[in-house]
C-alpha cells in the first residue's frame, strides 16, 4: 500500500510559501528540543553497567533447557562469577534424588537464639552483603505464647538464652502447598520432588506477588545490586541454590540445595551449637527427622490454620 | 481493501495531526504534562539503574505506591461501564454521545495501570516471560495472570469500541450494529471482571488477613462505581468548558445519582469491615488496629484514613442532599469522593496488609521523593493520553473533522481552522 506521493512527510504547510519555512524551522526547533529534554532525562541509564546479556535475555526457561543448554548456561554463569569476582566457581545443576524428601525439625527447648545459623547461612548461600539478606529471622518469644506478633525480632543482650523467653528460628518452611508457587505469574518458583520449593533467578520477573503471600516473611528481594566481597564467595554453587543472584530477583532459603542434595546436612544444621537443629530424608523410616515426627509428642506447624503443611517442624523434648 | 487500508490510514494520520494542533493554552497544558513526564521518566531510569532500592519499599512493605495507584486506576477504568449501562440497557439518550468519553477515560486509565505494574517490576527485561506462548504463563493459578489477560483484553475491548464509533462518525456512516453492540455488552461484563480480578489479587492471600476477606471485592466496585463517575463528571465539565462541545446539566445530574448510589453501598460496606474487624477482638485485627488508630506506637496511616473516611461521609451527605443538584457543590463532592477513595483504596487498602509482617514486625512505609516523581510522571502521562484522545475526539463527533472535508489526500491546511474554533469557548 503506498502512501500517496503528495503526502508530505515533513512540516505542515499551514500559510504560503513563505510561512511554510518559518514553521518547518520552528517544527524542527521544537522537536530538536524535544529530543534533548528526552535524551537528558535518560541520563542515568548511562551507569547501567551488566544488568543484563544478550544469553541471559534470550535463555529458556529451566525446565525447558535440554542438558546441552544447561551446560551452556552453567558455563556463563561461571565465566560471569569469574569476571566479577576473580573466582572460578563450581556451578552444578543438582536433581532431586528418587525416594527423597527432605524436612527440617527445630527444637525449641534447646535453640538458644544464638544466631549463628543466620550468619552461617549468609556466608554459605552468597547472599548480599550491603545490603546484607538474610533467610533466617530468629524470633525470641515469650514464654507461653506461639503467637508471632508478641515476637522481638531485634533482641540484643549481652548473653543469650535470657530467662522468660524461648527462641524461634523461621525461615522458608518448604510448604507441601505453598502460596508463593501458586501466585507467581510466570513459574519462576516450583516444588521439586524432594520438597524443595526452589526459584529460577534468571526467570523471575520481580513482581513480588510471592513475598505479599508468603505467611512465613521468609522471601526476600534484591531492591538493589548484591554485593558481595570478593574473599568471602562460596564457589561451590548449583544453578538452583545459592550462586549469586542479579538485582530485582526474589531469593530465599533452599535447604542448601548445593549441599544437601549432594549428600551433606544444611549450613544451618552444621553450625548449631546446641544441635537443636534435625534434618533429613522423612521417607527413611531410620532418618532422625523421621524418628521425630514419630515419637516426639509434641509438634508444631507454623500457621497450621492456613493449610500450607510445612515441611518444617517445630518441637519440644518434652 | 486497499482503498480501505488507505483511507484508514489518512484517518490516523489525521488524528495525529490533530493531536499537534491547538491554542496555546493547550499548548501550555500539554507542555506541563510533558514536564512532568520527563520528570518521572528521569526518576525512573534512575530506579532502572540502582534497582527498587530508591523506593521506600523494602522486604516487610514490599508494594507501595505504585500498587496503590494501581489498584485505584483499575476501578477508574472500570467505572467507564457507568456510563455505558444507561446508555446501552436503558436506552438513556442524554448520557449517548458521552459514552465515548467515559471509554477514552477507560483507555487512559489502563495505559496509567500498565505503566505503574511496569514501574513496579524488578526485572522489567524479562517481561517477556509474561507473555502466553511466548513465555511461561501460570495461568489460571495465578490471579496476576488473570489480571493480564483481563486488563489487557479490556484495552482492546475500549480501543475498539472507540476506535470504530469515531472512525463511522468520521466518515459519516452509521456504525453497523453487529461490530460494535455485542462488545460494548462484552465490556460491561469485562469491566466488572476487571476490578474483581484486581480484588482477588488480594483477597487470594491467606496468609494477609487484612486483605484476605471476602468484602474486599465488594468494596472495590462499590468504590470504583463512586469514583470514577465522580471523575467523568468533572472531565465533562472540562470538556464543556474548552471546547463548544454540548454537555447538558442534565446528563451530569444522571451522573450524580450513580455516584451517590454508590458512595451510599460503599460507605455501608465499609462500615461491615470495620465492625466485623474489631467488634469479634480476634488476632487478626492488627492490620486494621494499625490503619485506623495505630500499633505499638506507629501510626503513619492514621491520619491519611481518617481524613479519607471523612472526606467519604462529607461526600455521602452532600451526595443525599438536594445542594449538590448545583453544579458547584456537586463538583466538590466529586473532588471529596475522589480524593477519599484514592486514599482509601490506595495506602489504605495496600501498606496495611502487609503492616505488621507475618512474622510481627512492625516496619512502616513512606514513599521516597523519587518513588513519588516516578508516580506523578505516569499521572501526567495519563492526562496526557486523556488529553490527546479528546482532543482527536471532539472535533470528530461534532463533525468538524470528517471524510468530506479531507480535500485529497494532502492533509488540508483548513482542518486547523475549525479546530482552533474548537478551542475558543
């Protein structure tokens, strides 16, 4: 369909010949500095510096890669974390293993609200440290109460446990019917076989519709670039688990996805001091956490009222 | 076809033109949007670049303003079906050419909710990944999924009906019935959809009892019907004014039974939520306790909510009483109804639910000076689009521009003339 060749493409010609130019002139002024105030407010995308790539736009979504593009991909992560923090990582695409899932049992008459887990949680799964996100959000609780707004998030004494007060580590309860899977719009975060609900960072979209329906808080967002010191990266990373993350992706815990599906405990677990912290393989009738579920008398779901059936259990011994 | 294809676009082209052309008050208007425009597009490159971090959002208040606007601009659009509905199942003549109006409002309504969900995304380069076929669409699980197929299926809806009438009027045929009728009768439907799809978004969440209530979608419409009449009352006084276009009295008044109607549901409805909120004393009445009287000594929303509250029984009573039958009265009941719901349905429906955390932690949420910029720049860019429609549309329905008058295809000097005319009251 061709445009009708008297059709000008140019400036109106509203007068005679003589205004025709003096208002092209001032068309084209106008429109010069339109493109100015449009160029200046652009400005600042001129410090955007690696927020994305031409590979990392273009790349399927997980569960679509086939294991050659999965090779591919775990290679540019690498050669990314190598660029960035003059480390060479490990990166492994780790699969849930047949006949396994996992749960997590906490003590609550042995957690002392330490925090160490919070720490050593930080400094296994590479997460930002200025700002620094953290997983784990120790709650000290009054004594006879589970209900989490008569919490203090911030205690701070001297030394820990203080009379009065039990302490109530939370972070992702790896829900059997998990809220945060149901509401992201573009599959970004699913439940594997093993239990884990674990997040395809280069899938999210940012929306944080999962963070608003996560009743644990146990979500977390990357508002800005994560920074992390280049002497404290864990190079030991899997594509679900804890490599480093871009700005404007949710993250959260993941059971050290890395560690615990290549047959180690949770970062978590390691460091407890006082060994309040039990995790394993529920389908093993011979797992600690099975012997938990079984004979402990008393246990507790986290917001059991809402139907999310956690994978994390909280005890008493007695 | 090709004679179509080319009449069609020298209607376009037409219309773009006319969107350059006017006095130079509009000049000076557009001018201002413009400003403001840039202005939030600047703030928002910025937020491009150094992340959501510029926000006052943070992980215990993860939506904010931008969300807040959001939702409120769903009902606005929304809204257009009431004008709509007298016209098409009451066969209500007064309100008949102002139809338009109300749907043009819709569209510039829809474009601000796009551009504010789009300001809200972390990572706004994978949008694609939104995209059905294209990306991995979670759909129908996800009520956000829902609400793009809604929101967008209502652009189009809108642009349609719009786009058609205008382009018949133009070339002076009567619009066949079959291509327009049945989807005005499938936006009507689709436009209800619309706010109760962005009501579910909230209502779906079981661990935000606040939000997790089934009076919220109730609310919403009940909320929307009030506001966006209120506001299409006050952009056809606008209209009435700038151009010569004829707006009757009467037409608005017609108006005004709806949005007092409406403010009557949506004031009761809002007295069942805060009776069944705090006379059973339960747990769950934290988020309320904070937005209307404040907790554990934070109270940032407390003076925005009542002032919305009171704002909305003002506007009620005016709304019953004979005095807002004049227009200035009337004007500032709309304003008050406006303002209230926008607060209301805004901060006062989105910060709360997440205030305290789930956890019970008490974080509180103000927006940054470049978060509030970035906001006011979508706002001009609505305006600006609003403006834009109306100023193609007014000229077309009073038969000023039209398929006689094009003179061949060069795009005749004269069609500045009548529109300039246009632009003097």
């Amino acid at each position: 369909m061709a445009y009708p060749p008297q059709s000008p493409a140019g400036a109106p010609t509203p007068g005679g010949e003589g205004q025709s130019r003096r208002s092209f002139l001032r068309t084209s002024a106008v429109f010069a500095s339109g493109l100015a105030a449009l160029a200046a407010s652009l400005a600042p995308l001129r410090h955007l510096e690696d927020y994305t790539s031409l590979e990392l736009f273009m790349q399927k979504y997980y569960k679509e890669l086939t294991p050659e593009e999965m090779a591919k991909v775990l290679q540019r992560i690498e050669r990314e974390v190598e660029r960035q923090y003059g480390v060479r990582p490990h990166v492994r695409d780790l699969k849930p293993m047949n006949g396994v899932e996992f749960a997590y049992a906490h003590n609550l008459t042995r957690c002392i609200g330490c925090r160490k887990c919070v720490h050593a949680c930080v400094a296994e799964n590479n997460q930002s440290r200025t700002p620094e996100i953290q997983y784990i959000r120790v709650l000290r609780m009054p004594h006879g109460t589970l209900d989490v707004d008569k919490s203090e998030h911030h205690y701070d004494p001297k030394l820990v446990p203080e009379k009065g007060y039990f302490y109530m580590p939370v972070q992702c309860q790896q829900c059997k019917n998990p809220p945060c899977v149901k509401v992201c719009p573009v599959h970004a975060t699913w439940q594997e076989t093993d239990g884990i609900t674990v997040i395809d960072y280069d899938w999210c979209i940012g929306c944080r519709y999962c963070e608003a329906a996560c009743p644990y808080w146990a979500r977390r967002f990357n508002w800005t670039k994560p920074s992390i010191p280049k002497d404290r990266l864990n190079p030991d990373m899997a594509y679900l688990g804890n490599r480093p993350r871009r700005q404007g992706v949710m993250e959260k815990c993941h059971f050290c996805i890395q560690r615990t599906r290549a047959g180690r405990y949770p970062a978590c677990l390691e460091v407890c001091p006082t060994g309040a912290r039990k995790f394993g393989n529920v389908l093993d009738p011979n797992s600690e956490v099975a012997y938990i579920l079984r004979t402990k008398r008393v246990f507790i779901q986290l917001k059991e009222d809402l139907g999310t059936s956690p994978r994390f259990f909280y005890y008493f011994d007695v | 076809m090709r004679k179509m294809v080319h009449d069609y676009r020298v209607f376009l082209w037409r219309c773009l033109r006319l969107a350059f052309a006017g006095d130079w008050r509009y000049y000076a208007w557009m001018g201002f949007l413009t400003v403001f425009c840039l202005l939030g597009l600047n703030a928002y490159a910025k937020q491009f670049v150094q992340g959501l971090v510029v926000t006052g959002m943070c992980d215990q208040v993860s939506w904010g303003v931008y969300i807040a606007n959001f939702t409120f601009l769903v009902g606005v659009a929304a809204a257009a079906v009431m004008l709509v509905i007298p016209v098409y199942i009451y066969d209500n003549e007064e309100l008949h050419d102002l139809v338009i109006f109300g749907e043009l409002l819709a569209v510039a309504a829809i474009l601000m909710c796009l551009a504010f969900v789009t300001v809200d995304l972390g990572r706004p380069d994978r949008f694609w990944h939104l995209i059905p076929g294209l990306g991995q669409f979670n759909f129908p699980a996800s009520m956000l999924s829902w609400d793009v197929i809604v929101l967008n299926g209502y652009l189009l809806l809108n642009i349609h009906i719009c786009g058609y009438l205008l382009y018949s009027r133009y070339q002076n045929r009567r619009p066949a019935r079959w291509f327009y009728i049945p989807f005005v009768f499938i936006a009507i439907g689709w436009a209800v959809s619309i706010h109760t799809v962005t009501a579910f978004l909230y209502v779906g969440l079981g661990g935000r009892p606040f939000w997790n209530s089934s009076i919220v979608g109730p609310r919403f419409l009940a909320s929307a019907f009030t506001a966006g009449p209120a506001l299409i009352i006050l952009a056809l006084q606008i209209i009435r004014r700038v151009t010569d276009y004829r707006i009757t009295d009467r037409a608005l008044l017609t108006l005004r039974s709806i949005v007092q109607v409406s403010m009557l549901i949506n004031v009761f409805l809002l007295l069942n939520e805060v009776f069944k909120e705090f006379y059973s004393g339960n747990l769950h009445v934290a988020s309320s306790r904070y937005l209307y009287v404040g907790l554990e000594g934070h109270h940032a929303l407390v003076p925005w909510i009542w002032t919305a509250i009171t704002f909305n029984i003002v506007a009620m009573f005016l709304l019953v009483l004979p005095v807002s039958r004049s227009l200035r009265w009337l004007n500032l009941t709309c304003v008050l109804a406006f303002v209230g719901i926008w607060i209301e349905k805004g901060m006062g429906l989105v910060i709360p639910g997440f205030i305290p955390t789930p956890l019970g932690e008490m974080v509180e949420y103000s927006p940054t000076l470049n978060e509030t910029l970035v906001c006011f720049g979508i706002w001009a860019f609505g305006l600006l689009a609003y403006t834009i429609f109306l100023r193609m549309a007014v000229p077309i329905l009073q038969g000023r521009v039209c398929k006689a008058n094009e003179s061949g295809p060069v795009l005749p000097p004269r069609v500045r003339q009548p529109n300039a005319a246009a632009a003097t009251p």
